[in-house]
C-alpha cells in the first residue's frame, strides 16, 4: 500500500509549545482523522505535512517528495493535493464565480463543470461575494475549488466545522465519493467526532505536542468499551489476572465509574454483572487523555 504523506519523528518548537515526535502516515485508501483539544498541535501537523512551515527535526513526505523543497517535482506534487484549512482563503471582494478563475490559472486538471456542479450542490450563489459568505458557506466554496482541481490527497482542517447537520452529511456523502478512487486518501483534522464515525479507518490523536494514541476506527468503536461500574467493582477489575495491566483506565462519573477497555467482549465475559458500551471516539478520547490508570 502506498504511503502518500509522512511524517517521522518531527519535532517543531515554538515559544510555550512544542511538537514532539510526531509520527503518522496517510496510506492510499484509508482515511485518518486527527483528534485532540484545542492547541494541541493538530494544525500544526497538517502545516508541517503540507510544507507550510519548516520542521526543526525528523522526516516529512508527501507524495514521496520533501514539501519545503524547492523545484518541478514539488510543484507536480502541489497539483495533486486539495486543501481545505480552517479559513476560507479566497480574497473578499471576490465573488463565488470568479473563484474559478484562480483554479483555471493555477492547477493544469482543472474542471470548471465540476466546481460548477459543486456550488451548485452547495447553493452557493454564483454572484455572491465571498466577504458576505458564513463560516461553512466559506468551508463549502474551499471544498468545492479542492475538489474541482482533482485531487489525489485531501488534507481538511475543520473543513465540517460551521456547517448544520444535513450539510455535513452532505459533504461526508462527497468525501465518501472522494475515496471511491482506491488510490486517493484524506486526513481530516476535526472536532466532530461522529463525522470519524462515519468515514474514517484509523484515529490518530494528538496531546501536548505528542502521539496519544493511534488506532484503527475498528478498535475503537467496534472492539472498545465502556464499562460502567460502581465504586466497590474498582479492586475487582483492578485485580483481575485476565486482563492485561496497565491497558484500563478509569473516570469518575458521580456516584459511578467508567472503565475504558480494549476489548468490551472479553471485559463482558469476566464480568458478565458489569454493563458494558460500545465506545465513542469522543469517549475513547476523553477518558485517555483526562482518566487515570486503573
């Protein structure tokens, strides 16, 4: 399977901040999504991936080429990635038709019909000005003008973020359509869980600068749990031979406990009198980050 972007231990540093030792990979096919609080180094990532910003340590690649480097083989590279970051990028006194006009001049695969046909679908007016759109009209005129250059990686900051319910499915619907190409792949920074849900095969999530944990959406949402326990089956799970140490962790939840597991089916067999759900990627995610070892 082919690796189309790369990171390997990168660090950056910044004053207060620091990106320490990141390591992911973008596979042909697959979609990663991003996960982690505000400022923890989740755009950060992206910008380092995409060359926006130099790194001072470890190894970046995308489409197989060095980002910040310079010359033909990174402008070939350039085609072939659509960006949508968290802003809309488009200058204000443009309007939406005339957006057009900067694909047309900048990418040699540019489908005019296909930005049309988008905007369309995302009711966008073509006459209307860009200062004048709202976050997610901003977000879906980005998308469209990504997508209407061809791309072969997406790479999308928030791009659902500032959308309603019903046009987040919509363009969840697109990015499904997106990865019908076997070759193509996207990796989406988001705070909307539930969009990871949906489209996502691996889950990477990032803490302080750092790796905090990296699955695949199967082990988290098919495999995982949440066990819900009482105060006195603490020393009973805590205890118990069959479970591997160190792998629980554990959050207070008013009078009750939950109990994160690797495996809800093998947690579900030891303690059959123990109720156990299928995890979230919220849930997942907020009790290895604020929980405790069990």
């Amino acid at each position: 399977m082919d690796v189309l972007m790369r990171a390997v231990d990168v660090s950056k540093r910044y004053d207060g901040f620091m990106l320490d030792d990141i390591s992911l990979s973008v596979p042909a096919g697959t979609v990663v999504g991003l996960v982690g609080s505000n400022g923890s180094g989740k755009t950060t990532t992206i910008k380092a991936l995409l060359g926006m910003i130099e790194v001072d340590g470890g190894i970046i690649e995308l489409l197989g080429c060095d980002p910040v480097a310079a010359g033909a083989q990174l402008d070939a590279v350039k085609q072939r990635v659509g960006v949508v970051l968290d802003t809309c990028a488009f200058p204000v006194t443009m309007r939406v038709r005339d957006v057009a006009t900067l694909g047309r001049g900048a990418y040699a695969h540019w489908d005019g019909a296909r930005f049309v046909q988008l905007c369309e679908r995302f009711e966008l007016a073509a006459k209307k000005p860009v200062k004048d759109l709202s976050r997610g009209m901003g977000m879906k005129l980005t998308l469209a003008f990504a997508l209407a250059h061809q791309p072969q990686v997406l790479v999308l900051d928030e791009a659902t973020a500032g959308l309603d319910p019903l046009a987040r499915e919509e363009v969840l619907d697109i990015l499904c359509s997106f990865m019908e190409e076997q070759d193509h792949a996207i990796l989406m920074s988001t705070h909307i869980t539930t969009d990871l849900e949906r489209i996502a095969d691996e889950v990477v999530c990032i803490a302080d600068g750092r790796i905090a944990f990296r699955l695949s959406k199967e082990a988290i949402c098919d495999e995982a749990g949440i066990a819900r326990c009482r105060a006195a089956d603490k020393e009973r799970i805590a205890s118990a031979s069959v479970l591997p140490r160190g792998a629980l962790r554990m959050m207070q939840r008013g009078m009750g406990i939950d109990v994160l597991v690797p495996d809800r089916f093998a947690f579900g067999r030891t303690f059959p009198d123990i109720p156990v759900d299928r995890a979230s990627i919220e849930d997942y995610m907020t009790i290895a980050l604020k929980g405790e070892a069990l």
